[in-house]
C-alpha cells in the first residue's frame, strides 16, 4: 500500500545542509513509491527541485490537512528539537509533531540533534513527544544519551548526508573557502587566514561558498576584499545561488576546501577533497578527528602552518575511504514505511 509522507524540518530557507538531507530523505521515499508532502517555507521552490507535494510551513490550515491525511510524519533531520535559536522555533516543530500524534499518526524522528533545552517546559514538551514516536533517531551521541536519561531509546545513525551518491571528479587548480557569520569569528582570524590562502594558493582559483545568504554572503564579501588587498591578481568567485546538485558539483572538482559549515565539510571528505576544518561548532570538531582532517579553532593564535602541512598530506583516496564506513541504516525506517 502506497504512504502519504509529511516531511517537516527547516526547509525552503535555502541553506545548503538542511535542502542536502531533504533530498536523501526525499530520494529515499521515492523509491519506496510513497507520496510525498513537504512543509516549507517556499513551497514552490520545493515542489520544482524535489518533485513532491509541499504546503506553508506556516500556514495552519494547510499544516492540519497535510497531517490529518498523512500516514506517517517525518521530523528532520537537523537541530529542530532545541530552545537555543528561539523558544517559537521549538513550539513550531514540537505543534507538528504533537498534531500528528493527535491524529494518531506514525512519527519518525529523523536524524535529529536533540538539545540544547535550556528551558524546564522545553524539557517537558520534549520528552512527552519523543516518548511517543515510533522510531527516534539522532546524529550524534550526546543527543542519545540525553534521551536515554529519559528512558527513551533512541538508535544513532550517520549523518544522511553520507548516503548520497556523491560524484568525484578530477581536481581542478580551485581552492573552496566557505565561511559563516559567529559570533567569535572575527577580522584578526580572517586576516591571518587571508595571508596564508594568499601565501600557499596565489596561483590557484579562490571560490567562496555561500550556502545561506543570511549568514555567509557578507563574510564571503569581506574576505574576498582581504584576499584582493593581499593580492589583487588572486582570482577569485563568490558562489551563491545555486541548486544543491550544483554546489556538490563544483566542490567535487576541488583541489583543496577550507570549511567551517558541517556539510560542507562532509560533503568534501565525501567527495574526496582533502579539507581544513573550522572548530564552531561541536559537530565539525567530530568529523575532522573522526576522518582524521587539520582542524582550525577561530583563534589567531592558531598555527595555521601545521594545518596547511596537513592539508597538502591529506590522501583523497582515505578521505573516501572513510566516508564508506558511514553508510545511513535505512532498516528500521524502512518498516514503518513499507
């Protein structure tokens, strides 16, 4: 019998990582010959690049139809379930979850990273939900042992991302920057940075990665001016804009990526990319031990040389070694939608 799916997460805001596991989640249900239904903020845009149905993220009426004719509803993947980017965001998601289940509908928690929950009633909500679906996954450890401190089981699996049959092409002489507003991320690193890029890579293409506008556009933009100050000759590009399959595309081509993004990184290890890592956030930290990259911490104190030493020993080949020991389990998903 043929599944109407509900796909609920931060989608249609164009942000690189989130569209990339939409897409698995999505390749994935097509093969199951399930209807789809995305909520998303763009649902156009959405309907054209995944060939699904999508409604409103915020339209209430629309959200409570998808649902009440869905038989399963997919929440994820991605840090939905926390309180540290705003309150509204977790009611948001936490409201989808709860109406499914008030329908008495089948809830996958989708790859998720559970927390931070700073709050005693964010707490509550969550743990109430959660205790209710019928398969909980999630992407990292901390997050499994913060639900079995709640009694809930929850199975780690791999990043979704990883399950993505990823082209590997042969390197072009381009070296991909891509970079993110945070807080401590700041002109003095961005400047002993710069120098070196200019330093190792004069002769080389610069392609700056921006894979949401909000946050890395005007970064991009300043740094391209710092790498122009330094050597008005560096060739360089401002990426932007584009589809998912086309991002992959161009940094499976290549020679080295200088990342702080998490996908971005995984999707150059996946690719084979040798890549620098940049430490803001735990997760990036993670996968640079685990494939054994060169990590920078957003200090100016860092020694950028051992790092680019590194860099240039990185073996392509380990690099796709690694990312083949990090396939999805699709098995217990799979019997709930089959």
């Amino acid at each position: 019998m043929t599944k109407n799916v509900v796909v609920s997460g931060y989608y249609g805001y164009d942000n690189f990582g989130d569209d990339a596991i939409l897409s698995v989640i999505v390749d994935h249900l097509h093969q199951l010959r399930a209807n789809i239904t995305v909520l998303s903020h763009d649902p156009g845009k959405t309907s054209y690049y995944y060939q699904v149905n999508s409604v409103k993220n915020f339209n209430l009426l629309w959200v409570i139809f998808a649902i009440k004719n869905c038989d399963v509803l997919i929440s994820g993947g991605g840090s939905l379930l926390q309180d540290v980017t705003s309150l509204k965001s977790l009611l948001y998601y936490s409201f989808v979850i709860w109406l499914a289940k008030a329908f008495n509908k089948q809830v996958i928690i989708f790859a998720q990273g559970i927390g931070p929950l700073q709050r005693p009633i964010s707490q509550n909500i969550v743990r109430n939900l959660i205790s209710r679906c019928e398969l909980v996954t999630v992407r990292d450890p901390k997050s499994a042992d913060y639900l079995a401190a709640w009694g809930i089981n929850a199975q780690l699996v791999s990043d979704p991302v990883f399950s993505l049959d990823l082209p590997r092409s042969k390197p072009e002489p381009t070296v991909g920057i891509q970079l993110r507003a945070f807080k401590t991320l700041n002109d003095a690193f961005l400047a002993k940075l710069a120098q070196k890029v200019v330093t190792e890579f004069a002769d080389k293409k610069i392609e700056l990665y921006v894979f949401q506008n909000a946050l890395d556009m005007r970064i991009s933009q300043v740094f391209e001016k710092m790498l122009k100050k330094l050597c008005p000759e560096i060739q360089t590009e401002i990426v932007h804009s584009l589809s998912q399959n086309d991002f992959i595309v161009k940094i499976s081509r290549l020679e080295y990526m200088i990342a702080m993004r998490f996908h971005a990184v995984l999707v150059a290890v996946k690719t084979g990319v040798p890549t620098i890592a940049i430490n803001y956030d735990a997760k990036v930290a993670k996968l640079a031990y685990e494939a054994c990259l060169p990590l920078l911490t957003i200090s100016v104190d860092e020694d950028f040389e051992e790092a680019f030493v590194k860099l240039k020993e990185l073996s392509p080949q380990d690099l796709l070694e690694y990312s083949k020991t990090k396939n999805f389990d699709w098995s217990e998903f799979d019997k709930i939608l089959r």
